[in-house]
C-alpha cells in the first residue's frame, strides 16, 4: 500500500521532490484511515495538511490561478479618480 499511497498523494497533493519515509507514510496512511472511517470527505488541501503535519515542509505546485478581480476593481477606481483630477 505504501507505494501506491505515495504515488496517489505525490499526483493528487502535487508534491514535488517528496521521498518520505515509510514511518511517515504509515502515519499519513493512518490519519487519512481515521478520517474515513468517521464518514469524513477529504480535499486536496486537507491531504497536503496531513503530509506536511507528518513530513515537515514539503513543497508543492499549483495549479489554480489568483483571483485579481478585487485589486482589478480597485486599480480601475484609482486610475479613474487620477483621470478626473487631470
């Protein structure tokens, strides 16, 4: 199971450079079991908490972007308020 435990949180936490030690995958193994068994659902966040509690600082990538929307909104307010007093 340790292998494919590995393999399956290295893709779904996107881990990079990870080579944890078999005591820490046991413990990560457990922690996720006792997650299930009480009917919990976990994110992909929750499994990279889970091996960065038992692993110390791992790193990882991401995937998803940065929502600018607010700072956008607040450029665009600013560049307006500069245009009106020119």
């Amino acid at each position: 199971m340790s292998n494919s435990l590995e393999r399956f949180l290295r893709d779904h936490c996107n881990l990079i450079d990870w080579s944890p030690s078999s005591e820490q995958l046991s413990k990560i193994e457990k922690e996720i079991n006792d997650a299930l068994i009480q009917e919990k659902s976990l994110t992909k966040s929750e499994c990279q908490h889970i091996v960065v509690k038992h692993c110390g600082s791992t790193r990882m990538f991401v995937t998803r972007g940065v929502d600018n929307s607010d700072l956008n909104t607040l450029l665009a307010l600013a560049l307006s308020a500069v245009n009106e007093e020119e």
